[in-house]
C-alpha cells in the first residue's frame, strides 16, 4: 500500500513527504478509524511535532490524494483500500469498538444518482456510513 502511495503521489506531482507517509502507516496499521489527536499523539510521541496542524496537513493530503477517507460519524479517518482508484465506498462503523470496515457500494451509489436524477438532482459527493456491530462485538468471547 505504501508503495501505490508513493507511486499515486508522483504521478500527481505531489509530494509523500516522511510525516505524511507514517501518518498512513498509521492509518493502515490501526485497522480502524483514528481521530486528528490521535494520530498527533503518535506522531508527538515519535518527535514529529506536537502542533495540531502537523496532523491536520497529512490527513487533508491524504485525503486529498485518495489515499485515506474521513468517517464524519467519527470525526476520524481511516486508510482507503482502494487507493487511486475512483470507487463508491460504504463504511461499516462499530458502534462498541469503533473498527471501521471499508466496503464497496457501486449498487447504493447507482440506485442514489437514479433517485437523485429522476429528481433533477446531479450527486456529486456521497458517503455512505452505516452503524452496527462487527464480527467481535456480535458474539463476544
């Protein structure tokens, strides 16, 4: 994943400079949803900086160049399991462990621009964010 990052910045000019490329890391390594503050306490802790926009600049990129989502739900923000490629996303959202899971949703997308068309509307942007239980929670041990 990092590699496609790296790739994916350079052919788009940008630059995946050494605090935007761990703030990824850590969004892939979490496996869940992590907020500004908590990215930038990793950061801290590692010697990156300890202001607020340190965080808030790598996460905006990240977003920016389609390499990371932000679950409003959450006030978070999650890696992208598809990088650089244009695709409809749902997020499952675990309302007792708050793990996100990133899953594809070409068919909501498809039957909302048909809702949204046959309205006069054009959907431009849309995130689907649905709250449950995952697997752990469900049945816990």
């Amino acid at each position: 994943m990092l590699a496609r990052a790296e790739e994916l910045s350079a052919a788009r000019g940008a630059r995946l400079t050494p605090v935007r490329r761990r703030v990824l890391e850590l969004l892939l390594e979490s496996h869940r949803a992590m907020g500004a503050y908590d990215v930038l306490d990793r950061l801290a802790a590692e010697g990156y900086g300890k202001q607020p926009p340190v965080a808030y600049r790598a996460l905006d990129f990240l977003v920016e160049q389609g390499l990371a989502h932000r679950i409003a739900r959450l006030n978070a923000f999650t890696a992208c399991i598809h990088p650089g490629e244009a695709h409809a996303a749902a997020f499952l959202i675990c309302r007792s462990c708050h793990a996100v899971a990133e899953s594809e949703a070409q068919a909501v997308r498809q039957a909302l621009d048909a809702t949204a068309a046959g309205l006069g509307f054009r959907v431009e942007r849309a995130t689907v964010e649905a709250l449950g239980l995952c697997p752990s929670c469900v049945a816990p041990s």
